[in-house]
C-alpha cells in the first residue's frame, strides 16, 4: 500500500472538517481565534477514527494501510494531548470568552478565567482525592501523576460517553424508523409545532424587553460616565442588526399578547461596566435564541409543507417540485435540484412516496443491528471477548481495507450517536447548532465535546474485542493510553466492568423512564431525550390523551394559518396571538376541540382534502366497524364534517355533547388522525399486527395504522 495514502486520508478528514464549518459557522463573522481551535478539535476526532483501523492492522502485521510504530506513536501523542488541551483549557475559556459581554479584551478574559476557575477548582479537588490512591498503590511519581491525569480524564469522558451513547443507538434508529411514514412524521412536526411556536413567542418577547431596556438606556446615555456612551451606541446597533430586528406588526401583537411582559429591570440610576456587560451578555442570548427557534421554526413547516405536498399527490400519482416556504433559516426544500430533468412528477411521486421510505427503513434495521451487535459486545467482552458481535465482523473482513472500513464504520457510529444525544439534554439548551448562524460558544462547546468523546470511545472499541484475533493489546494506543488508564486494579475494574452501564440509558430511552424520574424525583424537566417524545406530544401529553389530541390540532392549526391554509381568519407567523392560544389551554381539551371543529367545517377544497387524508384516505384510517359497513360509515362521517358548518359547543359536531348518537358521527374531527398516523403511505396492512417489541423500540403505536378507507 502507498506510504502517500494516509496522507490522502488527512487531507479529506481537513476538507470534511472545512465543510462542516462552512455549513454551521457564519465564516466571516467568526473570529479566526475561534475558527482554529475548533478546525483542530474537529479534525482530530476524524484522524483519530481513521488512526484505529491504522494501528490495528499495523499491530497485526495485516494488508492495508499501515504506518511504522514511531509514526503511530507520535500521531497518538500530538492527537492525544491536542484534545486533552483543547478541551480542558482552551475551549472553555474560548466559550466563555465568546459568551462574555465586555467591551475590552482584558475584562472578557478576566471574567472567563474566572468562570473557569469554578470548574477546575471542583477538578482539582476531586484529584487529590484520587491521588491519595494513586499514592498508596503505585507510589509517588511523576509516572503516577502522569498516569493519574489521564485515568481522570478518560473515566470522565468515558462515563459522559457511555451515558450519551446509550441514548443514541435507540433514538438514532427509531428516528429513521418513524420518518419513514410520511403521515406518522406529520403528525409529529404537528405535535412538536405547539411548543417550537411556544419557544419563538418567548424568545421574541425577551428580545423585545431587552431591546426596551437599551433603549431606555439610550436616552439616558448623556447623564453616564463618557467612556460608556459609545458602549451605549454600540448596544443600539446591535439591535438594528437583521437578526435583532422585529417588524412594527410583531411589536404590535406581542404587546398584546400573554408572553409579553413589562422590562423586568429598568437601567440604574448609576450605570456600570458590570451592568453593562450583564446586558449586552443578554441581548447577545435572546438574539441566539431566537435566531435558532426561527431556524426550527422554518424547518419544522417545510418539513410539514413537503409530507402534505406528498400525501396530497397520492390520488394523482403525481408530485411536483415541493415549493420553498418563506421562512427564515429553513432548510432546503428538497435534496434534489428542482430543475433536475431526469424527476419526472411520476418519478417524484415514486421515490417519495416508495423508494425514501423503503431506504429509511432498511437504514434503521441495519443501525438496530448495529446498536444491538454494540450493546452485546459491551456486556460479553468482559467475561467472554469471543462473543462479541463486533470480534466476528472484523474478523469477516479478512483484513486489509475491508477490515479497516469496517472498523472505522463501528467507531463512527458510536462517536455520531453520542453527539447526537448531545443536543436533547436541557442542561446544555443554551447551545445549539444552526446552519450558518452558530455562535462561537455554541461552536467552542460542541467541538470541545466532540475531540473529548472520541478517544475513550475508541478504546471503549478496542476493549470490545478479543485480544487473540485482534491484537489490540499489541497497538501503540494501547501502550500509550491503556496502560496509564489500568495502572491501578480500580482503574481496570471501571474500565472493564462500566461499559456494561450502557444497559442504563439504554432501557431508560427504549421504555421511557425519563418520564417515570420526572413524576417521582421531580427533576425530569431537564431531560428531553430525542424526538419521539416530542413528536407524540411531549411528556404531559403522554400523561393525558385528551391533551395531547387537542395539543396536535393546535399545531395543525399553527402550520396552516403560517402556510397560507384558510382555517382560520388570522394568517402568517406571528399573527396567532399568545392570547389567543393561551384560551384555547386554559379552557381545556374540550375548548381546544370545538374550535377546530368549527374550522374544520370552513375549510376549502384542498384543506378538506388534507382532513381527508389525515383521516384516512392516504392509507390511514379507523378500524373497520360492523364488517363490510365499517368504511361505509367512514366515508359518510367525513363526507358529514366536510361538507356541513361546525356548530357551537352546546350541541352539534363543534362540541363534546355526544348523547344519543352513534358512535361514528360522535368521533372528534382528526380523531380517525390521532389513532391512525404512524403507518407508512402507501402501506398494505394496518400496523396493529405489528409485535409489541416493534413498537417499542421504533415507537409507532400498535392502532397508528389502518385499512385504507
């Protein structure tokens, strides 16, 4: 093999890493002190998932890409120590530092280290403890020092990791089991629209009181000290800029709306500099925040927008090019050019409807297999090494860049899965990753927790496997980092025996405990693990069926009116006002329901054509009732509540009055919806046949499907 081609193999890790910074970081507003640190602590987890295979097969004497042991060793101790630096010292205070709202360079890197000094005070405190170990079992050394800096570091790392990647080799394949069904994903970017408009109506009433506050500021800048009068002026500019900018229709409604509130605080009568910097340290937060709810604001519709578009060309056999919703910060409509020729509507129509979600599925087998070969690997390899899933399949390859491939593919997969589950903890909600609008604290932390995931991760690999066939025990990462991490018998117990923790975060998101924490401990508000909560609801909705019906027809609603869907006489973004929304809550499911029943009787051709679908004719629909006739009094149902007005509350369909009639006129607008989404277009047999430990671990319910109607 070429000496060259790990080179090559740098060089395309360095071009992904430009790639995925040009994707997420505005590049021209970003300071090049945070741009290069983060390149670096980007690239090297990259390096370091090719670097494994490398040293593997170098270690073996195999085929493939191989490297000498100087080359191997110098490569773990530059990647090693460059994470090490940049996750413990750099990347923090660059987080803070970037989050700071000092004017001066001297007061934001004094108030970093500050902030900094917290956390490694609580760091040092806990190794001393652990070097009175240290001590008593290996003596006192520089050896023991150096090896207690790095058992440190990798028991904390690896319990963060397993942690997180126990929660994503659920949600990863659940995730695409469920976008699969295009109706099943309508529905929850429907049920996930109440709260993503909740969050955008709070984040712009926060920036609006803030904005208040620097501008009662303004008018007072001429009676504070002259050395804060241009800090003053700066802090107005700010809130000129297009992302702090709110039209005179949004100032309108949120004046009037429930989420709007007085400025909490009004300036002081003698301003200072830490005044100061608390303010421009908000308003920096509120713009961050809203520019992120306006960018999954704009995905979730287009999102909602490119399924509707799909099930509405069911009938037709036809899908024209999905149509770009004015949103700001949306995603794109499609993955395909519009104009690509060889897209017919027919070909549209076949690839969206059958090809994607055949696709969807076979990935998410092919990633529960993953999850379940890591899993078994995970509790077996202590005991029984050559049990493990993962031994067999790179011994399968039979060595060379087949083998390689494969093991790289295992450590990326486990790498991605923890990062993902990164973003679905509250703790850490402050920080977000937007397309071309990250911030530098939001890049700094991300790409801090990226290079300090991916070492103990890629051993936590190695230890999976059996030392007989792989070798592993003879690689220079095992020289370098696994003898310093097994110095001590606690230190090899933890790394022999936690990884079989991973059975915690995994059952907790396979059977949804984080709801049970949250009832009995009380803190399980800080937890918001993946999307299947959220699409189905949310965790109260969960509790009560009757609020999450009404929560999802509140959200229908949302993305309609923002469509331009006539359900209602207010359209656009921020036209439904937070008062408005706040009564339909406050009066119950059954205030919520009546409302949209008496729209959904003045909707037009194609918004009663959309009920229509979601309530069975794109292949969801109710369980046939009384043999034969059961879709024949489906069809009249909806024929009743399409063509006729909505009444009010104390009688007719508007209401929850249901005596003496039968059962189908007596079924709520959508309710055919709430029980039918979650099968797939186009899908033959209704899914209450599928097994219950189908609908455990992909969350499709067992009622979501029915014959079509």
């Amino acid at each position: 093999m070429s000496a060259a081609l790990p080179a090559v193999l740098f060089a395309c890790c360095s071009l992904f890493t430009l790639l995925l910074l040009r994707s997420y970081l505005p590049l021209r507003s970003t300071p090049e002190y945070v741009l290069a640190p983060v390149f670096f602590a980007i690239l090297i987890p990259c390096s370091i998932v090719l670097l494994v295979p490398i040293d593997l097969a170098s270690a073996a004497d195999a085929k493939g890409i191989v490297l000498g042991e100087t080359a191997r060793l110098v490569g773990w101790r530059i990647g090693y120590w460059l994470c090490f630096v940049l996750t413990w010292a750099i990347l923090p205070i660059l987080q803070s530092f970037s989050d700071s709202g000092h004017r001066s360079t001297r007061g934001r890197l004094i108030q970093s280290l500050r902030e900094n000094a917290r956390y490694q005070a609580i760091i040092l405190v806990t190794g001393l403890v652990f070097l009175v170990y240290f001590i008593s079992t290996s003596g006192l050394s520089f050896r023991s020092l150096y090896a207690l800096v790095i058992a440190l570091a990798h028991s904390y790392a690896l319990s963060l990791a397993i942690y997180l990647m126990g929660h994503g080799l659920v949600a990863l394949p659940r995730r695409f089991f469920q976008d699969a069904s295009v109706t099943g994903k309508l529905r929850r970017l429907q049920t996930k629209a109440v709260g993503t408009y909740d969050n955008l109506m709070d984040a712009t009433a926060k920036l609006l009181e803030v904005q208040e506050e620097v501008r009662l500021l303004q008018q007072r800048k001429h009676t504070v000290a002259a050395d804060f009068q241009d800090w003053i002026d700066e802090l107005g500019d700010i809130t000129s800029l297009p992302e702090s900018h709110l039209s005179p229709r949004e100032r309108t409604m949120l004046s009037q709306s429930v989420h709007f509130t007085a400025p909490s605080s009004v300036p002081p009568q003698i301003v200072t500099e830490e005044y100061l910097a608390s303010l421009a340290r908000r308003l920096k937060t509120v713009i961050n925040k809203r520019t992120r709810y306006i960018s999954e604001w704009g995905n979730l519709l287009q999102g909602a927008s490119n399924c509707q578009h799909i099930l509405d060309s069911v009938p037709a056999r036809a899908l024209a090019p999905f149509p770009r919703v004015a949103a700001r910060g949306s995603k794109p409509a499609s993955l395909f050019p519009e104009n690509w020729t060889l897209l017919t509507p027919y070909t549209r129509y076949l690839l969206h409807v059958y090809l994607i979600p055949f696709l969807r599925r076979f990935v998410a087998t092919i990633l529960a297999l993953a999850s379940i070969s890591i899993v078994w690997s995970e509790i077996v390899s202590s005991f029984a090494p050559k049990l493990s899933l993962l031994s067999l399949t790179i011994s399968w390859g039979g060595g060379g860049v087949v083998q390689q491939t494969i093991t790289a593919s295992w450590i990326a997969y486990m790498v991605i899965s923890s990062l993902l589950s990164l973003s679905s903890v509250r703790l850490w909600n402050g920080y977000a990753l937007i397309p071309r609008k990250t911030s530098g604290g939001s890049a700094c932390f991300y790409a801090s927790y990226a290079a300090r995931l991916t070492v103990p991760l890629s051993y936590n690999f190695l230890t999976m496997l059996a030392p007989q066939q792989t070798h592993w025990r003879e690689t220079v990462f095992h020289s370098f980092l696994g003898k310093q991490v097994n110095l001590t018998p606690l230190g090899e117990w933890f790394n022999m025996f936690f990884p079989m923790l991973v059975l915690l975060p995994v059952s907790a998101s396979l059977f949804n405990w984080y709801e049970r924490v949250k009832e009995w401990c009380g803190f399980g508000d800080y937890f918001n693990w993946g999307d299947e909560e959220e699409g189905e609801g949310g965790p109260e909705a969960a509790r009560e069926g009757g609020r999450n019906s009404w929560v999802w027809r509140e959200g229908r609603e949302l993305i309609e009116r923002e469509l331009g869907a006539p359900v209602s006489a207010s359209t656009g973004f921020l036209s439904t006002s937070g008062s408005a929304r706040g009564s339909v809550r406050g009066n119950g499911g059954a205030s919520g329901r009546g409302s949209v029943r008496s729209n959904a009787g003045s909707l037009g051709p194609a918004a009663a054509r959309r009920v229509r679908l979601e309530t069975g004719i794109a292949g969801v629909g109710e369980e046939d009732e009384g043999l034969g006739f059961g879709g024949f009094f489906h069809r009249v149902k909806n024929t009743v509540e399409t063509v006729l007005p909505g009444r009010s509350e104390e009688g007719g369909f508007g209401g929850d009055s249901r005596a003496g009639r039968p059962r189908w006129m007596g079924q709520e607008a959508g309710a055919a919806g709430s029980r039918g989404v979650g099968s797939g277009v186009g899908s033959g047999a209704g899914s209450g046949d599928r097994p219950s430990w189908f609908r455990m671990f992909t969350g499709v319910g067992g009622d979501s499907g029915g014959r079509r109607g």
